[in-house]
C-alpha cells in the first residue's frame, strides 16, 4: 500500500518551505529515518518517515512553499503508484 509524504501541522503552521530532501526515488527508508527538513517562520523541523518503504515519487522540490497536510511525495513498496496512494 502506498503512503503519503505530507508536512505534518506542528503547532500552528499553515505552510512550510522544503529546504533539504535527504531522499531520492528508490531509496529503502525505514520508521524513524529524516527524509526531508522543513522550515517555517517561526522553526525548522525533520520529517521523519512513519513506516519502512521505499520511496516512489518526489512531487515538491527544494525551495517549494506547501501548505501543511498538502502531499509532496509518496512511498510504498516497489511498483506501486501515485494512483495506489490511500485518499486519491
């Protein structure tokens, strides 16, 4: 099953900046592992992953302001697509 990569609401945030991907399409990433920092106003923050997958596909880049909760990527396990993602 495929997942969203999502900016998580930390505290009262409506959108952050993506200011680093530690990851490419394909990369093996496991619960726990940074993916991507995150800077706001008001702080910077890692987003780490909720689960082990792999990642299938980065659709924000570097520089991108995005709304919280807005997906920027997707993971899941080799093979699958943005269309196996849960909620599209």
């Amino acid at each position: 099953m495929a997942y969203k990569i999502c900016i998580p609401a930390e505290g009262n945030i409506e959108t952050g900046v993506i200011t680093k991907w530690h990851v490419k399409v394909g990369d093996t990433v496991f619960a726990g592992d940074p993916i991507l920092e995150v800077e706001t106003d008001k702080t910077s923050f890692s987003v780490e992953s909720f689960c082990d997958a792999t990642i299938l596909g980065i659709i924000k880049h570097e520089g991108d302001e995005v709304p919280v909760l807005e997906m920027i990527g997707f993971m899941g396990e080799p093979g699958e697509t943005i269309d196996d993602v849960i909620g599209l």
